[in-house]
C-alpha cells in the first residue's frame, strides 16, 4: 500500500517546524501565544510534540495526527504553504498569497 504521508515527509515536518520556529526566534511558550491571539490556541507541549524526533517517545506520531486547522495555523505564522510543512514541496511560499492574506 502506498502511503499518503510517509515517515520521511512526517521527519521533514518536524524538522521544518523547528527550523521555521526558531528562524522565528519564537520558544514555544511564545509561538503557542501568538497562535492563541491569533484564534488557534495550540498549547506549547503540543508544540514542542510536534518536533519529537526520539521514535521511542510515545508521543512521536503527535506529528501525523494535527489537525488540519494547527497546520494551516502554523503555515500563516510562518507564511509558507502547506505542501512545504508537509513535506511534499520545496517551495517554501504559498501559491497564492492572495488566499493566505484573507485566511491568515
């Protein structure tokens, strides 16, 4: 079976959330409270669960499970687009920066 979202994208996720997280300059503790202003409250333990790179924590899937409305959340701080979270493009800019201004 061929898998929609693989481990390897799931690994680049994580790795470009930290990697946009702190070319921020934003703790956690930070980002969950501009997210909270923003009206998506994520809580700074998810946050930092979404980074988990140690396979043997329980909480390392955390990942593969947010919600599409965290992940559109973090590609509007971040103003980069979804598909570059993801782990499927490269392209950091969202195609459409028209879109993202009336959703972010």
């Amino acid at each position: 079976m061929n898998e929609l979202y693989t481990e390897e994208q799931m690994n680049m996720t994580k790795h470009r959330l930290r990697l946009l997280r702190k070319e921020k300059g934003l703790s956690y503790e930070n980002l969950s409270l501009l997210l909270q202003k923003q009206g998506t409250p994520i809580s700074h333990t998810n946050l930092r669960n979404y980074e988990l790179t140690d396979k043997n924590n329980p909480l390392y899937n955390r990942t593969r499970g947010m919600s599409v409305e965290n992940l559109v959340a973090l590609a509007c701080v971040y103003r980069v687009s979804l598909d570059y979270l993801l782990g499927y493009s490269d392209a950091r800019e969202p195609l459409v920066e028209s879109k993202m201004e009336s959703v972010c």
